[in-house]
C-alpha cells in the first residue's frame, strides 16, 4: 500500500490533526514508535479482540500480516456468506479491515468494531462510518453497525465468559450522523496528504483528544513553565496560547485566574516558592505518631484474571509501609506479590499485620488508597471492621499542595508526587528502571504473567521493591521539608 492511500487508522490521524495525518503518510520515520504505556493499550486490545471472536463461532480468520493477500482473500471469502474477522477492502484509494463482518439476511453484512473500552465514544462512530464507507464502495450493502466493548459489570466466576465480558449495541443511526460530511473529509485529506509541505499546526487541545499524539516534537520548543502547565488551565491555556501568551508570568492582569493560578504566576515571575505557614502547620498538627506512610500498587487488566473481579478493577499487589515513630525510629514494611494466583488474601493479610492500633495514616492522593480498600473490604468481609478504622485514621498529604499552600515553581502547575518531591526536597525519581505506577502495573504483570525470565522476573521486583518504597519514603521527606519551611 503506497502513502497516497487513505486508510481507516490515517483517516481517524486526519479528524484529530492534519499534521499528523500528513506525517503518517509522508514522513513516517518521524513518528516514533509507541512507548510501553501506548503499546501496553494495545496488546490488551488484541487481547479483547481474539476473545470476541468467541462471539461468533464458526467465523474465518483473514490473513492480515500481508495487505494484498487480506484484500484478496477477502474477496474470495465473502461468497462463502460466513462471519470474516479482519477483511479488508480496498477502493477508491481507500482501505480499512473490520474487526468483524458477519451476514445479514440474504445479501447484506452488518459490522461488529470491537474496543477495549467501556462505552461508545464519538471517535468510535467516525471510525465505524469510515469502515462502512469503504465496504460500500467495493460494492457490499451494508445494514447495521455494532460496537462490541467491555462490560466493566462482568464478575468472572471460573472460565471466562465472553458474553458476558462484552455488550453489544447497535450504533447504526449514531454512525448515520457521524457520516455526514464524510466524503468531504476525505477529499480534503487526499489533498493534505498530496501536499509538498507539512501543514503548520499549533500545539492546542488536538494534541490529546481524543488520543495522545505520538509526535513530540510539536511540543520540544516550548519553554519551561510554558502557559500549557497552568494548573487546571484547561482550553484556558490554548486560548491563551492561540494570543500569543507563551509564558504564565505574561498573562495579563485583565485575564482572570483562579487562586491557585495566580500564586503559580507569582511564582514564575518571582523565581521562589509560594509559602502559608499557618494552614501548612495546622495540617502537620492533624498528624498523630505513630505515622503510617502507605503506597499500593495495583493491575487492573481489562479482562480479569481471578474469580470475583471485574474488567480494569484496581487489584492490590504491593504495599510500601513506613512507621515512624515519634522519637525517630524508623520501619519499613513491604510485601510484593508472587506467584499467579489472586494477590489480595495475602495483601491483607501481610498489611494488617504490619499495621499499628493507632497513629495517622498518610497517602499521596488519599482517594486511590481508600478506595481499594473499600473495594477489599466489600470482598473480604472479615477485613471491613479494620479496613473501616484504617480509612478513619488516613490524611491527604497531597492536600497542602492541591490547595497551594506550598508551591513552587518547578512543580510546574503539578500538585502530584512526582512534581512535589524533587521541587521541595531536592530528590526524586530519576535513574530508576520503574518511575510511575502505569510502568509498575505493566512491569509486573508482564514478568508475572508473561513470558520473561527468571533472571528479568527478579530485577523487575527489585525495580518494584525501591520505587514502591521510594515512594512512602518520600513522603517522610516532605513533611520533614513541610516542618521546616513551615516553621522559618
């Protein structure tokens, strides 16, 4: 397939951004490869596509890995009248291969898109009305459009039950709707793809939406504290932009801004921090030795793998649990999971059990933390009496920093932890092979359950071990660093 034909993936490029579009098609080099967390999206939605093939027993598999070889089996398929998974059509410079393409009645197919997520979404709609229109133009009449996504109700009990992981519903009128103008797009995209020159496209909303654009280098120019990090800027900060306003110290005093917006201009155009003694030390009173500096990790894959659990539930696989004592002794208590069965028994288990009778609980993002264990305590019962008592003892260290009453510059209109430590400490996470949770969830369950080595298995816990515990570590530095910048 040369660059001049539009497929349905360069089709969707165009809808989101000309630019991108023209690169995928003329400068495919420049687009890097997806990173682990793109790639770790795509691997669970070919996961999800094979399993809806279950769907429709008796369906054929298209060669796909060949373009020529797909069309061309395809064509001789389809007088076999049988579900086809993966036919692709060729027309007109067009091409796209459908999930799945089953009959309907005597002459007519209907199209199955299948998707990971758990909603129809309107990128979904642009997708199917572009497939439609491809196979209309090789000839097929087409009735009725399906999207097949994730039921996030399933509860697995024993093998898996593909109907029950995916609900089926007909967005044939919604798809009706997203096709008008369609002809139009895709004239004007031949005609960008055509060009000589790359379209000049301004970083804005685009870049994110309705999926992050793997071209960084739009991005690369823009300077640091750029008007883009305005905390909860939102389309502000492209309207701002679209102005010519680059930084955040340039906004002008007629534009408003919100509190926090304005101590984080103060900031940038002053160079030191934003400090508010009195509510940061009222916060550090709230805590009661001894202190329980706690950090889960979790996998929530979409399609479940333990007995009771439902598509993208967060589960518990690791803690990090550092007690602190008020005459400054220290311990640390962690417990990574092994093994491929269901992690929570021990989990709870190895927490509780580490866990002291009284004394403040501290999490980054207080929300993460309880709600997991509101969800173990609604499956493990005999835990809900302590979980309960766990919730009523917890504090959200990330609460002076959401309300600014610490900030500094280099947070860069970020309150997370990642932010938060290295602007007030002087230490983070760099060098470390696992640096965010996404990258622990992926890490684990690929040694976990897929195929690495004994050898990889053991550097990736490592790797686990110190960034989990790096983790609640670092929040004992930010109260110490909260102490002193709170008292100077």
């Amino acid at each position: 397939m040369t660059s001049r034909f539009l497929s349905k993936s360069r089709y969707m490029n165009g809808l989101q951004c000309p630019k991108l579009l023209w690169m995928a098609c003329n400068a495919p080099d420049k687009i890097p490869e997806p990173d682990a967390s793109t790639q770790h999206v795509f691997d669970q939605g070919h996961l999800v596509g094979e399993l809806a093939k279950y769907l429709y027993p008796g369906g054929i598999d298209v060669p796909h890995d060949d373009f020529k070889e797909n069309v061309g089996r395809t064509r001789e398929l389809l007088a076999e009248r049988k579900t086809l998974f993966e036919a692709g059509f060729m027309s007109g410079g067009l091409f796209s291969r459908l999930d799945i393409l089953k009959p309907a009645g005597r002459d007519a197919w209907d199209i199955v898109e299948v998707k990971s997520s758990t909603s129809v979404k309107e990128e979904n709609l642009h997708d199917v009305s572009f497939q439609r229109h491809c196979c209309r133009q090789h000839g097929l009449k087409i009735d009725n459009c399906y999207l097949a996504y994730v039921n996030n109700q399933y509860v697995r009990k024993g093998e898996l039950d593909p109907a029950g992981l995916f609900t089926i519903q007909d967005i044939t009128t919604e798809v009706d709707a997203a096709a008008n103008g369609l002809e139009d797009r895709i004239h004007s995209m031949f005609a960008t793809i055509a060009s000589a020159e790359c379209p000049d496209v301004p970083v804005g909303g685009q870049c994110s939406s309705p999926y992050d654009c793997p071209v960084s280098t739009c991005w690369e120019e823009l300077p640091a504290n750029n008007i883009f990090t305005l905390y909860r800027g939102g389309n502000k900060c492209c309207e701002l932009f679209h102005q010519g306003i680059l930084y955040i110290k340039d906004v002008p005093g007629a534009i408003k801004l919100s509190r926090s917006q304005q101590i984080q201009k103060w900031c940038d155009i002053n160079g030191i921090p934003h400090i508010e003694p009195k509510p940061i030390r009222n916060f550090l009173a709230s805590l009661q030795y001894p202190l329980h500096y706690l950090d889960f990790e979790t996998i929530n894959p979409t399609v479940p793998l333990f007995n009771g659990t439902r598509p993208y539930q967060k589960i518990p696989f690791q803690f990090s649990l550092h007690l602190a004592e008020d005459h400054g002794t220290v311990k640390h208590y962690s417990y990574l999971a092994e093994g491929t069965g269901d992690p929570r028994p021990q989990f709870l288990a190895r927490l509780k059990k580490a866990f002291g009778k009284s004394g403040t609980v501290v999490t980054y993002n207080q929300a993460f933390e309880e709600g997991v264990l509101n969800d173990l305590a609604r499956t493990f019962p005999e835990y809900a009496d302590w979980i309960k008592g766990v919730c009523g003892r917890m504090v959200d260290l990330l609460e002076p920093f959401r309300k600014f009453h610490y900030y500094h510059p280099d947070q860069s209109g970020s309150a997370s932890i990642k932010h938060v430590m290295p602007a007030l400490t002087g230490k983070g996470y760099e060098g470390m092979e696992i640096a965010d949770g996404a990258a622990a969830s992926r890490e684990f369950l690929n040694v976990t359950y897929g195929g690495a080595s004994e050898e990889e298995r053991q550097q990736v816990r490592a790797n686990l071990e110190r960034y989990c515990g790096l983790d609640t570590e670092g929040m004992m530095w930010i109260v110490e660093r909260l102490r002193q910048v709170s008292n100077s």
